[in-house]
C-alpha cells in the first residue's frame, strides 16, 4: 500500500472556475475502468507544460509541443491511460491527430486546440474504435467538480489517486488551486514518468505562466525517483482559467509570490504522492542535499542516493548497511563534472538526527542501533552536508521491494 498517502474527497478538491473535467470507460487496457479524460478548458485559459527529454518520446507528447507553440489558445486537454502511444511511428502521430479531431469536433474548437495525453504499455498502437467510441461519453460527463472521478481515470499502476486543492485570499479575493497527477513506476526527472496537471482560476500571464511552469517543474516532478527510469510520455501542464478577479502580468505585483508557492507546493505534493505509491514502495525517503556549488551539484548527489538499487534495498529490509550511501555520493561525478574535485573529507551524512559520517569517516559517536531505529520508520530522511557551497536541495524517492519486481514482471499480463 502507499506509504502515509492521504485518502481524497471530492468534497476536499475545489472547483476551478473555467476548467470543466469529464470521464469515461474506453476499455482501452482493462475493462469496466475509467480511463479516458477530457478536460474543456474557457477561452482565454492559459496553458504552459513541460515534457520528457526522452529521446523516444511518444506522438502525443510531439504533438501537444506543436500546439502549445502555435500559440492559439489551448481549449481542451484528453487523456487515455492503458496504451502509451509511443514507438508507434507514423501510425502512433496519426491517431494523436484523430484523437485531437474527434474532440475538437465535440467541443466545436479548432484541434489544434487539443492537447492529447496517453501513458501506458509502450510499443502499442491505440485502439483508436475504442477510444473514439468513449470520448462522447467524456464529453457529456463534463463538470467542474469532477476532480476526484478525473484523479482515477488517468491511473496505470497506481494503487491510489492522487489529488491536492487549496484556497487562497489574495487582495481580499479567493483564488483556488487544484491538481491531481499519475505515476508509480518508470519514475526519473527530465521528467518522472507522470501526468501532472494543476489549474488555477487565477490569471497568469502566457510567458509568464511559461517561465514558472519550467521552475516549478524543477523543483517538484523532477526531484522524484523511483526506479531511474526516465519514460517517453512524461507531462506536467499549469492551467491559470482568468476566472477569478486576480490576474497576474509579472512577478512583482503584489499577491504573486503567494500563488507561486501555493503552485509549488502543490506539484511537490504530487510528486511526493507519486512516490509514496511507488511501485511496491515501503518507505518514503526524503534527500537532503546541503552545500553544493551549484543546483546540478546537489541533484547529481541526491540522485546517486536516490536511484542506488544497492541504497533502495537496504532501505527496504531496515539493513543500516549506510556504506552504500557513501558510495553513491562517491560516483556522482559521473553526472555532474564539477563534482571531480568533491573533497570526501569534507562531507557530513545524517540518517534523521543521527551523524553517521562526520568528514568523510564513521562518526564516533555512531551506534548501530541509532541508525536502525531510523531505518525502521516508514518515511525517512537523509542529509547529505558536501560543505563546499550553499545550493541546497531535496530528492523524494523510496525503497526497492519484491513487490517492484511482481509488478513490472507482469505488467502486460
């Protein structure tokens, strides 16, 4: 089960003026599930994302880069879980297009209008019968208060939804927050493999919403690992309706930084839900990367910690066998270059409040013990101090368990 994920109501998930969310059954993997979304969005929404740098990235996330460059208005967002769309060739890049018509169609807009969204087995074409055949039903379900219903249909492997909303009073006027977002396994930044989307009926002008989106991305979905898999259909996408009374054009007036951190924290809590229901995941860890010279420093420490299989098991059997954690820091170079100079003899490590390392040896006042009490909790921190800047940041990640191995062993079955 997921590691301390919270339960969501509906009654918990705010509506967002201007983003309306209907669901339906496509049979597309397994029957009698939801798995195909449309989200209609009002017309002067806007709409920024970030996507895998995989270079086998699927059709969908191809296309959905075009019509978000063309710049016209993004009116609708679809999604199907089950099939990934991706290593289809032309075929794959044809039925995004069909996808984005047949929508297009429903809700009167232009397609290139149409963001499409697919996660699933890769190597599959679409079963485009079926998914046409469920988008009218989609479509029909519109509303806005469907969070909850939209959080389980863009589910794979995921044993649970995944949701976050807030209200916020900037200026004496309400604004809302809500997200939800999908991932388990195939989970590595630049990006996780993830759907994430998050709305605001806040107004954020388009460059601008451009610009933080890429931040916020930086700072949430790609600060998770689960297994160092870096998948082909990643996408995280900010919606900001212009439905409340508060519009933004720039980061200096006043009530911005309040929104930003509300967006922030928001994608961190979906990219901690992510983790915390990792594939067969047991415990929830929390990386902390202190004194690095730059934020690629940190996150190529953070990262050695976090993907190491030889760290993920130890965790996963409470074995303080923290020499691998060493270790790990010790071949971080290989991602960051300006790590080659990395003074071991400098760095400090922390399992809770516990010294393990201090510079560079075993700590003598270290016992065991201390460390197993630590390992034995369900979440999890780890400090790393390198002392050698103040760039610091955090890496979630999680164990490695027989379960990770089931999972992905009969994935297709």
């Amino acid at each position: 089960m997921p590691v301390n994920l919270p339960e969501i109501e509906s009654m918990e998930l705010y509506p967002v003026a201007g983003v309306k969310l209907g669901w339906a059954q496509g049979h597309i993997k397994k029957a009698n599930r939801k798995d195909v979304l449309v989200i209609e969005l009002c017309e002067g929404a806007s709409v920024a994302g970030v996507f895998t740098l995989n270079r086998f990235c699927a059709a969908p996330v191809t296309l959905c880069r075009q019509h978000l460059a063309g710049n016209k208005g993004i009116r609708a967002l679809v999604v199907n879980t089950g099939c990934a769309n991706a290593g289809t060739g032309e075929q794959g890049m044809l039925d995004a297009k069909k996808t984005c018509n047949a929508v297009a169609e429903l809700l009167a807009i232009p397609q290139d209008a149409v963001l499409p969204f697919s996660t699933g087995v890769i190597l599959e074409n679409l079963p485009m019968d079926r998914l046409l055949a469920a988008l009218p039903n989609a479509v029909n379900n519109l509303a806005e208060d469907n969070w909850k219903d939209a959080a389980y249909s863009i589910m794979t492997t995921d044993v649970a939804p995944k949701a976050v909303s807030e209200q916020l009073n900037i200026a004496g006027k309400q604004v809302v927050v809500t997200g939800i977002s999908k991932g388990a396994g195939m989970i590595h930044p630049n990006m996780a493999t993830m759907l994430g989307y998050l709305a605001t009926d806040a107004g954020i002008e388009q460059s601008l919403l451009t610009e933080i989106t890429k931040e916020i991305a930086d700072l949430s979905f790609n600060c998770i690992s689960v297994d160092g898999d870096t998948s082909t259909n990643d996408s995280f996408i900010i919606i900001a309706s212009g439905q409340s009374e508060v519009q933004f054009n720039s980061r200096e007036q006043a009530g911005f930084a309040e929104l930003y951190q509300s967006l922030l924290a928001s994608a961190q809590k979906l990219a901690q839900a992510i983790v915390r229901d990792g594939e067969g995941a047991t415990k929830f860890m929390s990386v902390n990367v202190h004194g690095a010279k730059t934020m690629a420093e940190a996150k190529a420490v953070g990262f050695a910690i976090g993907k190491s299989p030889l760290v993920k098991t130890a965790f996963f059997a409470s074995d303080p066998n923290l020499g691998r954690i060493l270790a790990a820091i010790g071949y971080a170079a290989r991602e960051c270059d300006s790590l080659n100079d990395l003074d071991t003899n400098l760095i400090d490590l922390y399992l809770g409040d516990v010294l393990v390392a201090d510079k560079g040896g075993l700590a003598k006042s270290y016992k065991e013990a201390d460390g197993q009490n630590i390992m034995n909790r369900a979440e999890i921190d780890m400090t790393v101090k390198l002392n050698r800047g103040d760039v610091d940041v955090t890496i979630w990640t999680c164990d490695f368990s027989y379960e990770y191995v089931r999972i992905n062993a009969d994935y297709r079955s």
